[in-house]
C-alpha cells in the first residue's frame, strides 16, 4: 500500500507539472484511425523490418519496456493490443523526452506513427507522436500480484476486464447471447414491449419479491419478479399476437451458483400457439444461440457432456420423481415425502405444504438429467399459470428446459379460463397467508382482463442462467457488476 501511495504522489506532481507546461493531462478528444485488431489482420502479411501506412491509435498503456535508446509500449484497446515503439534516431527528441517524463503504465495515451514489423516479427507502430488522454493517478495491478480475491475482482470489474481478456471476452459473449435471441424473435414477428418495474401485486411467477415505497403516489409497490408476465397477457387480450420483452427482474431470495436476486430475463407470448410449438420454437432459439455464441451444439457445463443437436429428451413429472425417489406425488401423504426429504438430504420449510415439498423432491430428481430435454406434465397445483391438460386435468401443459442438471427455461400454455385463474389464485392466497412467500398474491386485475377473453397463448421465459451454463460457470462470474455490500459494512463486522 505505501509503495502505491508513493506512486500517487509521483503522477499527482507530473499531472501538476504537465498543467504547467500548459499540457492538459485530461484530453476532450482524439483523432483514431485504427483499431489495434484491425492494423493486425490488416498487415498480416507485412515482412519484417518494412514499414506500411501512417496510423493513429489510442488506448491503454498496459505495461512499458525502456531500454535507454528504444522504448516498447503495450497499447491495448477495446479491440485488442499493439505494440509501439519509441527509438532514438527515428523518433522526434522532443516526444522521446516527453514519453519519459509524463508517461507512465496505466496512462490512457494517443499514438501517430508508421505501421512496421520488428525483427522478432512483432507488428507495432513507430512513434511520430505521442499524447496523454488520460492521465492515471493509481496504478494499474499486476497480472501476479493484483486482484487474486474474487471479491475485490467483482468490487472492481473495471481491472478485472483491463488485466483479463478472457472477462472482457465473457461478457462480448454475452452482448452476443442477448441480441441472437433479440433477433430471433424479431426475426419471428414478434414485437418488443416494455412493461411496469413497479407492480401493486407480485405476479407472474412464484417467488419473494422485494417492496418498496412510492413516494408521490403514498403507495407500497413491489419491485417485478417476472418479465410482465400478466401485463404480457394483458397485450394478449388488447389483440397483439407475438410480443416479447428483455429486462432485469428481482427475486428476494437466496443466492448459489444459479440464482440471483436482479437479472437479466427474456419472456415471449405467442397468441393462437400452444406449449408444443413453443417446444419447437425454443429449441430452434437454443440451437441458434449456442452457435452464435459457442460456435458448436456441444459442450461441458458444471459436469456435464451437453449435445444440443441430439433429440432432445421429454421427462415425465411425476414418472420421474417416482422413479427417482419412490414418492407417488397424487397418493402419498406429507409425512412420507417429509421423510424423504430428510433421507436425501434435501432442505425445506416446515411450514410449507404439500405441492411444495414436491417441487423440492422433483429439484433432486433434476441433478441427475444431463438434458437437453423438457419436462413435461407438471401438476396443477406447482403451476398456477398455466392450462390444464387436455389429456389429464390434474396436470398443466408446460415444458421446462433441462440443461446439465438445471431448468434453463419455463414455458406453457397459458391459461385463459378466468374462473379457473381465480380459483387457483385464491388456493396461491390461502398458501401465503399460511407462511408460504413465494405464493402468488390474487391479482383480480389480471382476473378481470381474462374476463375480457384472451386468446389461446403460449408463454415462455430464460433467463442469464442459460448464459452462465453456456459459459460452465457461476451465474455471479457472469454479471458484469455484481451487487457487492457497501466496504463501509465489511469493514464494521
């Protein structure tokens, strides 16, 4: 720490010294020509020693090599690195000096200069000229020494992505997942919406949301747990007919490998479809993903050997969790599937009744399907959404997307039945009112415009938990700035 307080102190004097000479250490702008990748593919072919076009290039100095009478440079911008080179005898006096003086690792410099090949065959750029951007005051850490604690990685994104490129490559992977699936279901005729942040009622799926007060209007409102799901539905009812939104949504709810509580999620509604198109769709929209991002359909995640380009498998709900555990979910009571839960090792609140406890059996059953495949079949009662079965009215028409042990996506058939809806909503208010929080509230709202007649819909929603198992790694990993608690609390404990 005292040596990079030193450091400070030394580039606050030549920031003081620069404004002096009436140099201005913070410039307004910079005249760039090329990108660093692009000189690189663009003389891929130039022989050693030879010189090519003049250029201009700006960037960050990542590190400096000064021999005495030649100088080397690391130039890295948002497209890659080059070197530069400062030589006496071919470089002005004046800008050797001046490089020698002001400029340090970190800085944030602009480059004019002849394009030419080293003897060691490095392409690079002859200095003519050399200007400071952007003066830095605290030095950048080193590859070895700095920024080895996740944490402090996450706490500063920024020289995460400066000292990583794999980071900075992660998250233009990520640009890249997003906008396939944007134009896709452009692609597809669906339009873009967006809808509330604020709701009065938590809905659309099961799960805690945060609340919080609105001001102006003297009102308590929640903070959306779902990608407007039933505003959505309500477009549905107003006569469009495909219609998807990409947003973050909250959930106040634990945090692990695959959950966090604000995310990235994109939900679709497709009017006069049911789930098993939006099977078909979805596994296209997947496929199309993976290779835009990936480049292959197969790959290894958390443990597991994926193949997207294989038949993807159905897994049957309830034949599933009997074959897995020994629990007949329509017959056996509460207190054997407690035991069971107990026997494998599976957490879950007392107070919960029984559908809940066998969404927490079929979650175990999960861990052991490597997918691709949808699980299909869902009772009623884990699925208050979505429409009845027409082969078994105990069941919904729904498919989840199982990936390498996980659900990586939720899709079905919507229900449009308001007094079915109502029904359901009212068993979702009987369950939170015993304890259950991730219960939905009863939006009457929502019952209303059903009332109105919405036409048959099927829905579905992923979320950037697909993108981290792409990536085989955490979900926080891959959050370009994560929700870290404040330093001034870490420092009190």
């Amino acid at each position: 720490m005292a040596r990079e307080d030193e450091i400070t102190k030394e580039r606050l004097k030549k920031i003081e010294e620069m404004r002096k000479l009436k140099i201005e250490p913070y410039a307004y702008r910079f005249d760039v020509k090329d990108k660093c990748s692009n000189l690189q593919e663009k003389h891929k072919k130039l022989e050693n020693e030879k010189f090519a076009e003049k250029t201009s290039v700006s960037g960050r100095v990542l590190s400096i090599r000064d021999l005495g009478k030649i100088a080397f440079l690391v130039l890295q911008d948002a497209s890659g690195k080059i070197q530069v080179v400062l030589q006496e005898g071919e470089t002005d006096k004046k800008q050797i000096e001046f490089f020698k003086k002001f400029v340090d690792s970190g800085d944030i410099i602009g480059v004019n200069g002849k394009v030419f090949r080293t003897k060691r065959g490095e392409l690079s750029i002859l200095v003519e000229k050399i200007e400071i951007l952007t003066k830095s005051i605290k030095p950048i850490p080193d590859n070895f020494y700095g920024l080895k604690d996740d944490e402090e990685r996450y706490r500063k994104r920024y020289l995460d992505i400066i000292l990583n490129p794999e980071v900075r490559e992660l998250f233009l992977k990520k640009a890249k997942f997003w906008m396939t699936i944007r134009s896709f279901l452009l692609s597809n005729g669906f339009m873009e919406v967006e809808t509330p942040v604020l709701e009065n009622s938590a809905g659309g799926a099961s799960a805690t949301p945060f609340s919080t007060h609105h001001n102006a209007m003297d009102i308590d409102v929640y903070l959306r747990i779902s990608m407007g799901e039933l505003w959505q539905k309500k477009l549905m009812v107003a006569g469009f007919e495909k219609t998807f939104e990409i947003g973050r949504q909250f959930r106040n709810e634990g945090m692990d490998m695959e959950h966090l509580q604000d995310y990235s999620q994109m939900e679709f509604y497709w009017a006069y479809a049911d789930y098993k198109e939006g099977m078909k769709l979805v596994e296209e929209m997947y496929k199309k993903v993976a290779l835009e991002v990936l480049g292959t359909l197969k790959f290894k995640t958390h443990g597991y050997d994926v193949d997207l380009e294989k038949k993807w498998d159905l897994y049957d709900y309830e034949k599933l969790i009997k074959e897995k555990t020994g629990i007949n979910i329509y017959k056996d009571d509460e207190k054997k599937m407690r035991k069971k839960l107990d026997e494998i090792k599976m957490e879950y609140d007392k107070r919960v009744d029984k559908w809940r406890l066998v969404d927490i059996l079929w979650k175990y059953c999960r861990k052991q399907l490597s997918g691709p495949g949808f699980l299909i079949n869902q009772p009623v009662e884990v699925s208050p959404l979505a429409k009845r079965s027409r082969e078994d009215n105990k069941k919904v028409e729904q498919f989840q997307i199982i990936i390498a042990g996980s659900e990586v996506g939720n899709g079905y058939s919507e229900l449009n039945d308001p007094i079915d809806q109502e029904e359901r909503f009212k068993k979702q208010q009987e369950m939170k009112e015993k304890g259950d929080m991730e219960s939905m509230s009863h939006d009457k709202e929502f019952v209303e415009a059903l009332m109105y007649g919405m036409p048959p819909t099927c829905g579905f929603g992923v979320s950037e938990r697909l993108f981290s198992y792409l990536m085989d790694k955490p979900i926080r990993e891959c959050v370009i700035f994560p929700l870290m608690k404040p330093l001034e609390n870490k420092e009190k404990k």
